[in-house]
C-alpha cells in the first residue's frame, strides 16, 4: 500500500476527499519545506572539516532524496533533540534509527539503510568484568547509554532499573569517558560505531575490550514524521523502490 493510501485510509471519506483534493491543488514545493536530522557522534553520519554532512548513512540518503527530485536542508544534533524534532516536526526525516515497538507509531518508516551490531564493552584491565548474559551485567555493572538511544529502550525492556543498573547521558559519544571515570562500567556500542567515537575522543581502542556480543542487532532506518507532506514521503518511498533498499 503506497504512502498515500496509507494516509487516506486513517480518514473519514469526506476528510479523505478534501486532503486528497489540496494535495492535487498544491505545487510541488515540499521540497523546499523538507528537514532531515541525524547526529555526530557515529561512523554513520558524521561532519567534515568543511562542515558538510558525510558518512555512509549520510551518502545513502541523498542518494535517495537525489532519485526523488528532492531537496533537504540537513542538520546534525544531539541524538535526544534530532529524535524530538522529527517526532515532532512535519516534513522531516530522521537516519539512522532503530525501529522498535514504542517508536513504531511515532514515524513512518520508509526503508533500512544500515546495521548495527549490539556490543557490550569494559575498560582494558578490567578483568573482573567478565558478564556472559544480561543477567550477569545486571548483577555486576553498571551500563552507559545515550539519552532517547535505542539501547536505552532496550535495557529497560530487559527490566535493567535507571540509575542503579544504567545511566544516561546526553550522547553516546560520552560513554567511554564514563567508564575511564569509574561511573559505569560497560557501555554497548557496534565495533565500527565505537571505533569512531575514540577516534574523535582521541582514545586508543586498546583501552576497551569486548566483553560478550549479543546475537541480535539493530536494523537502522530512514524515517519521517507521519504528518509530513504524503506526496513527498511517496516520492521517497519510491526512490527506496528504485534503489532497491527494502
């Protein structure tokens, strides 16, 4: 069922004649009204020297947008504001995001772009840190995650407690300096994602070891807010279509 359908089907049928008819009467201008947030702080999408967004997720994106004959002002913020913005902003889209059942309603998922594996990781040194299941990390440490990331949402699914078995932070960027500080002692990361963010701290990877990998993942998405503009949201779907990302 294509995205306007979609729409239209949440309407009364007079409400969906109406719509419909304002659609048609409305220029092809929802380009210019188009937002797209994404955050700093992974080896997906990431800032240059020159201030220009780049990354793997980034590149896949306007590759999408480019198919679609659309045009996006992009902005890179703190993953909990860009995460508020899209679900609450029309016309705008959010990468890389896990799709998850408490997000499930909040957007539009338009197609995967990206995986990311789910890693837990210690100090180097810290031997005594040696959990083989969630239960076990329950028992002994504490775990850093970012503020609205999805590994938050899935420690407390997992029944972890806030502040007695994770902590929060406002990026997950901040995790390993929380460790060298003693205030966690476990953060989840996927290697390249983790890789990529001691690289911007300018820490060694040697300093953190993997401690156990949980078998599952994380797709990761391009989604839209579900008020935004139908005719554009299926001019996205179908660039998704073309390219094949299903």
């Amino acid at each position: 069922m294509s995205v306007i359908h979609r729409v239209l089907s949440c309407l009364s049928h007079a409400g969906a004649i109406l719509l419909l008819s304002a659609l048609l009467a409305q220029p092809a201008s929802a380009a210019e009204r188009l937002l797209v947030v994404t955050e700093n702080s992974s080896w997906l999408s990431t800032v240059d020297g020159q201030g220009n967004v780049s990354g793997p997720s980034t590149r896949l994106v306007k590759d999408i947008l480019a198919h679609a004959g659309l045009k996006a002002d992009f902005q890179v913020l703190p993953w909990a504001r860009a995460y508020r913005i899209a679900a609450t902003r029309p016309n705008t889209l959010i990468y890389s995001i896990a799709r998850t059942s408490s997000r499930e309603s909040q957007f539009i998922w338009l197609g995967q772009i990206a995986y990311m594996q789910r890693v837990f990781y210690r100090l180097h040194g810290e031997t005594g840190i040696t959990p083989q299941s969630l239960e076990q990390v329950k028992n002994c440490c504490k775990v850093c995650v970012g503020n609205h990331d999805v590994q938050e949402e899935f420690l407390a699914k997992a029944g972890f407690q806030e502040n007695s078995q994770y902590i929060i932070t406002n990026s997950q960027q901040e995790c390993p300096r929380l460790l060298q500080s003693g205030a966690a002692q476990l953060l989840i990361a996927d290697p390249d994602q983790l890789r990529s963010q001691l690289a911007r701290l300018k820490l060694p990877e040697q300093q953190f070891d993997a401690v156990f990998t949980l078998p599952q993942g994380d797709p990761l998405y391009l989604a839209a807010n579900p008020a935004s503009d139908p005719q554009l949201l299926q001019a996205i779907s179908e660039a998704i279509h073309t390219l094949k990302l299903r």
